[in-house]
C-alpha cells in the first residue's frame, strides 16, 4: 500500500470515527446516523438524523416507527452547508449508514464527488445510483478499537 493511500485510510477512517461520535446526538432510538462533510481537507459541515429544528426531539411514534418528517444525517448536513458560506462541490462525505435513494440525490445535487460509509443501509439503490452518476462511493469497516 502507498504512503498516499495509507495516508488516505488514515484520514478516512478518522472522518468515519467522527461521523459515529455525532451520530450519538440523535434522539432516535431506531438509528443513529452521523454524518461530515469534508472539503479541502476542512470540516465544512455535520449532521445526525433527527426532527425538524422546532420540533420535539422524539423520532418514532408510539408503534417504533419513524415519523416521515425525521431528516436524514446527510440531508442535515448538506442543508447546513446550503445556510453557509460554503458549498460541497468536489466535496467528500462520511456516513455511518449507506445513503437512501432519496438522500442520494442530495448528494449529487450538492456536487459532492466522495461517498465513505461504515455500514450497508438496508436498501443499497442510493450507492448503486450514486456509483452510476460516477460517485466515488467505499465502505470502510471501522472498529473504536482502530
């Protein structure tokens, strides 16, 4: 392995590390999804799943279902982007969870050229799409032990 590569690793699993440490602010019981936005070697931006800003912070129903308003980690954080300085063109961004399909979209639309996620999401269309729009797209394993 190169030292650009190994390099690369390094950074990519710390990015992933930090996405699963914000990924513990959400107050959903289901899942808990953290994700970063990172440009040009900077942190430009974060996000968990959760409700709506002014809304209670409680995720599922009584039945365990998540309410339809709750906003994905990614879709947070590139809305957080969008209220900035900053955009996410050429951007690279760490999830714990796969993206959705829907999330997918926002991704490209923001221009973000990197996917790095720890772990499958049910429904893998959102990678497919994102690898057939030429989204760099990698799962990367990583344990708190690392």
């Amino acid at each position: 392995m190169s030292v650009k590569v190994n390099k690369q690793l390094r950074y990519d699993q710390a990015y992933l590390k930090m996405a699963k440490s914000w990924s513990e602010l959400s107050h959903c019981k289901r899942k808990k999804v953290g994700a970063i936005i990172v440009k040009n070697d900077m942190i430009i931006s974060d996000g968990y799943n959760g409700t709506p800003s002014g809304f209670d912070n409680c995720c599922e129903n009584s039945q365990g279902e998540t309410h339809w308003y709750v906003l994905h980690a990614e879709a947070n954080a590139i809305l957080k982007v969008a209220k900035s300085t900053n955009n996410a063109h050429g951007a690279t961004l760490y999830l714990t969870l796969s993206p959705c399909k829907d999330c997918s979209k926002l991704i490209l639309q923001a221009g973000i050229r990197r996917v790095v996620y720890a772990m499958n999401y049910k429904d893998t269309s959102g990678v497919d799409f994102l690898k057939s729009a030429g989204i760099e797209v990698e799962q990367i394993n990583v344990t708190d032990g690392e």
